[in-house]
C-alpha cells in the first residue's frame, strides 16, 4: 500500500440507502455502481447482503456488473451475516467483506447486553470466518468516536491478528470534534502494536454538521481510508460527502499528503444521477455539486471572475463535471457581466450612452424580476435602442 494513497470507500449504496426515503432498487443500484466505477472509485459498499432478498440481489448484481473497484458487504460480526456476505460478494473480480460490532459503552450495554471480553471474542471469531471466506476484509468498531481508548486498542490490535487488514473508526453518532478525533486516530495507530498490518478507515456522519472535517482532520492524522457518499447521503443527517472529500484533498495539497485515484470530472453527473434516482434534491448551495457551487452574482465578484477567474474561484468548475461557471445577472450584478453576458449573446453597444440606457433598465428589471433570462436581456436592449 502506497502511504500517499487514499482509499476512496463508497458507501452511498448502503449507508445512503439507510437514509430514510432514499431506498433503490436493484437496477439502480448497478446504475450508481457503474458511476463509481467510471469515476475510480476504490470501494464500493453495495449493501447489507443479510438485510433482505432484494439487498443480496442488489449486492450480488453490482458484484457481476463492476469489474475495476473492490464490492463490498456490510455483514454484523455474526455468523449467518458473514457467510451470506461472501455470497453476495463471490462473482466480484475483487470482494471485501465487511463486519463490525459495536464497541461503546453504552451500545455494548444497553444494545449488545454483553461484556467487553465478550465483544472481543465475537469479533475474533467474526474476522476469522470472514477471512476463510475472503481474502480482505475490514472491520469496524461501531460507535468508536464514544468508545474507551483503551478498549478501542485492544479490540483493534485483536482484529488485526485475527486477520482484519482495514481498521474502520467510525463516528457512528456524529459526536466527534476535528482535533479530538484526529488524536483518536494518531493514538490508536501509535498504541497499537501491530497497526502497520492494516488501513486506518474513518466513517464520519454529520449531525453536528462536521462530518467532513473530522474526515479530513482524521487523513492528516494518518487515516488512509474515508467512507463517504455522494451528495453526503446517509443515515439521519447523512455521511461524509465525496465530492467535498475528494476535491479538498486535491485543491490543498499543502496540507494533505495524499492523493486519490477519483476523476473529478464525474462528480456533477454522480451527484445528478443519485439525486433523480432517490429524489433528494440537492441544495443549491452544496459545496463542488450544488448548482450555484460556481455561480457569481455579485457585480465585485463577476468582476473580478471576468479579469481572473482565479480572484473568486479556488477550483474549476469544468473539472468537477460543470459546463463552466456561472455568471448569473441580477440585482448585485455590475456593468462589466452585462457587457459581457450581451457581448457573447451578440450584442455590441455602439457607445457607453446606448451600454448605460440599457444597464439602467437592467437594473430597474432586476429589481422586479427574480431570474433574468437572455431573452429578457434581448427584449430590454431592443427596448434601450427602440426609445434612444
Ligand atoms: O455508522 C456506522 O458505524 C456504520 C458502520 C456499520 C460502519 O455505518
Ligand atoms: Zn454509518
């Protein structure tokens, strides 16, 4: 494993679909898997094998449709959940199993009711079967951002020995803090003694909003795999977003020593095909996806764009699967975006009187109208000229 690398751990089919509403059908599933591929995706979680018929389905069938990424099924450290995974998984040219229990106190009392030896074992065995039946398999401590470091250590330092070669941490709750989580990892992969046997894996959820950040904060940390979804799908206030992942990393490389295999330029059609088939919309303001991500309203800002798009734009929105950016007139827009938005609509003005007659009446337009189309543009300059 390249240190520099990484890993790209999709899990939109999965902890995506847990978000409620947003379930897929089989079809769908294999259309989204197609994307991730084409899109270099490393993993792709594709479901939860045990969870029903129609999920092995799902599992299975993206397993056969995708050749290029690793397919993986998410099973509980049981035995019946390991062995209908690597079913799922068995016609995947590269296949990882998946499985995990949980390691908090409060989910080992009050969910599992079982000791933490107990825990232990179970996941002792659950790897072991798992590796039997799959040469890669992962394992995940359920609820580590609220579990005991000490207990987290041994657990870990146990899966690993027992054959685990992904260490996944997740934040199950979205309870953890960018700097607190980031020392999570660092210790954890500096107390346990066989850690350079495995991946340190993070799965952020974002319900106080951080899931990103702790993501990020983890990859400087030295975790070297991220779980993630498109669009930030997921469970409750979803999961850490790919999109935003993947083009952090990239745009400051400064400060992250890493790189991913992901082509950027299919992050725009990913997020469009994922939105219309679970019918969330995304948010006009989501960051690399929404649809003003690179839209410039403001008159300083179009400005500054028209002279060097570098003055408001940190990224390019061509290389993350946009047409190109936007420069959208309304109220806050400035004579220099009029000229050129009519420029490429091929108006020129002969003088700067006939340009301010009609900027004036772009203004009072602007202030009635919401969303100015180039017809409007058309018809005010055909106006401008007809009363001059
Ligand atoms: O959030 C979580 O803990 C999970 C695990 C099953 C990996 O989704
Ligand atoms: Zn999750």
């Amino acid at each position: 494993m390249n240190k520099d690398q990484l890993v790209i751990f999709d899990t939109t089919l999965r902890d995506g679909e847990q978000s409620p509403g947003a379930s897929m059908t089989k079809d769908e599933k294999v259309r989204i898997a197609k994307m991730l591929e084409k899109m270099h995706v490393d993993v792709i979680e594709a479901g939860f094998a045990i969870a029903s018929e129609g999920d092995f389905a799902a599992v299975r069938a993206v397993a056969t449709a995708v050749k290029d990424a690793t397919v993986c099924s998410l099973s509980r450290a049981l035995e019946a959940d390991i062995r209908r995974a690597a079913e799922a998984i068995q016609p995947a040219n590269s296949g990882r199993i998946h499985t995990f229990i949980a390691t908090s106190p409060i989910h080992m009392q009050h969910k599992l009711n079982m000791r933490p030896e107990q825990v232990i074992e179970q996941a002792v065995k659950a790897v072991k079967l798992a590796r039997n039946l799959c040469a890669d398999v992962e394992f995940s401590c359920e609820d580590a951002g609220r579990s005991e470091m000490d207990f987290l250590c041994r657990i870990v330092e146990a899966a690993i020995a027992a054959g685990a070669r992904t260490i996944n941490i997740p934040d199950t709750v979205g309870y953890a803090i960018p700097e607190l989580y980031a020392e999570q990892i660092r210790q954890l992969i500096e107390r346990v003694p066989n850690s350079d046997q495995a991946i340190f894996s993070v799965h952020c959820h974002n319900d106080l909003g951080l899931a990103v950040a702790n993501s990020l904060a983890a990859v400087q940390a030295g975790a070297r795999q991220v779980e993630c979804t498109i669009n930030g799908l997921g469970e409750r206030a979803g999961n850490a977003s790919l999109e935003e992942i993947v083009m952090a990393v990239r745009t400051r490389p400064d400060v992250f020593s890493v790189t991913t295999g992901i082509d950027p330029v299919h992050l725009v059609p990913t997020s469009r095909l994922v939105s219309t088939i679970t019918g969330f919309a995304v948010q006009p303001n989501k960051a690399i996806v929404g649809k003003n991500a690179f839209a410039h309203e403001s008159g300083i800002h179009q400005d500054g764009v028209l002279k060097h798009r570098e003055t408001y734009e940190i990224m390019k929105a061509e290389d993350v699967g946009w047409h190109t950016n936007a420069i959208v007139l309304g109220k806050h827009s400035g004579r220099n975006a009029f000229r050129s938005r009519l420029q490429d609509l091929g108006v020129e003005f002969a003088t700067e009187q006939e340009l301010n007659h009609a900027f004036m009446l772009f203004k009072q337009l602007a202030d009635k109208k919401h969303d100015i189309y180039d017809e409007d543009l058309q018809a005010l300059v055909s106006d401008s000229r007809a009363h001059e």
